[in-house]
C-alpha cells in the first residue's frame, strides 16, 4: 500500500501518513492518542458479560489466527506508528494497519482494521490481539447506527479530534486475545507487553 493510499483512505494529509508508518511515537505522544489517564479500574462483571467478554475473544482468537506468523500479515496489513509504548501504563506494541477497512465505516470480528503485535528480540513479532477502529465520521454517517460501535456487547472507545496524530475523531476497542492483560482484556495498554525489542536502549560506548 502507498503511502498517498493510506492518506487517502485515512482522511489525513501525505505528511501524516509518513509520520503514522515511520515514526516512533514518544511515550506521551503515544499516550495522547489513545488514552487520556491511567487506565479505569477494573470493574466487577456479571456472569452475561463474562461470557459475552470470553465469546468475543474467542472470535478475535479464530479471526486472527492465520496472522500468528507476522509474515502472513502482507500485503493486507502495513506497519503504523512504530512501537506504541506508554512509560506508566505498559505498551500497545506494533500496529499493522488495513487502511482499506479502517475506512468501510463498519466493525466485523472477523475482518478487525489493526493486528498487534509484540516485538521480540532478532525481528521477530508475536501476535498479541487485534484493534478494531473506525473513524467516527463514517460510522455516524450511517442512518442505521444509533450511538458508538460496539461487537459483541463490547462498547468501543471515542477519542475526539484534534488530536496529536492529526486523526479524525474514532472509535476503538482493542482485544488482547492471545495475551493476558491484568488491567482487563479491552483495555489500551498492557503492562504485559513491552517495546524494548523494538526499541532497545542505546549501547554505552566501550570504555
């Protein structure tokens, strides 16, 4: 996919674009985008939501399965933002991004617009849930959705423009479906998950 593609279908402008697919966003430009605060406590749910929550994992799990090896990802699924990782909140990891379903203006389970990936040492990447976004504009657009998305009784996450990646306002709601997040499986970040392969510290030079 272009670059000039994915701005297109993004609904931002060229230098956007190579900003979301080539920069490694700073903790707090990271944390901007997704997030506003330490994650909410986590709350106690009734059995139905407990088997709605396990249901809906379970189909992000069949959804993304072929996408375990990262290399499966091409063509459909580009690298965005870097390594998206918050210094108090854990990390995102590597988003892969499907431009063209971000802008359908719908949410499938089975088709979700983003694959997370962790980074592990020698380039390697293990799949660690999936991101289901839609930008707000094109799913309010649409006469037969009353109130924000959701899948499988899960109420996405609205986060408004401007904002500091230059997105237009969205929905999203991330599953981490292949690993265990102690804040709760729909939350943003996962203090699981960690950049540092992707980001190492730098050496120290030799004395």
């Amino acid at each position: 996919m272009t670059v000039g593609r994915l701005a297109r279908q993004l609904g931002i402008s060229t230098i956007t674009a190579l900003l979301l697919i080539g920069a490694r966003p700073s903790p707090a430009l990271a944390q901007d985008a997704h997030l506003h605060g330490a994650p909410a406590p986590r709350q106690e749910q009734t059995p139905d939501q407990t088997r709605q929550a396990s249901a809906l994992i379970e189909a992000v799990r069949q959804a993304t399965e072929p996408f375990k090896d990262v290399a499966n990802a091409a063509p459909d699924y580009v690298l965005g933002f870097g390594c998206v990782s918050g210094s108090d909140y854990g990390a995102m990891g590597l988003h892969f991004i499907n431009g063209a379903l971000i802008g359908d203006g719908e949410v499938d389970v089975t088709r979700p617009e983003i694959l997370l990936y962790e980074p592990l040492p020698g380039g390697k990447a293990r799949l660690t849930g999936a991101d289901y976004l839609v930008l707000a504009a094109d799913w309010d657009s649409k006469p037969e959705h009353k109130g924000p998305p959701q899948l499988m009784g899960q109420l996405f996450h609205f986060f408004e423009s401007p904002n500091r990646f230059g997105l237009p306002a969205f929905y999203t709601l991330h599953v981490w479906a292949w690993k265990e997040n102690p804040n709760g499986a729909f939350t943003n970040w996962n203090p699981n998950v960690s950049c540092d392969a992707f980001n190492p510290p730098p050496t120290p030079p030799a004395r």
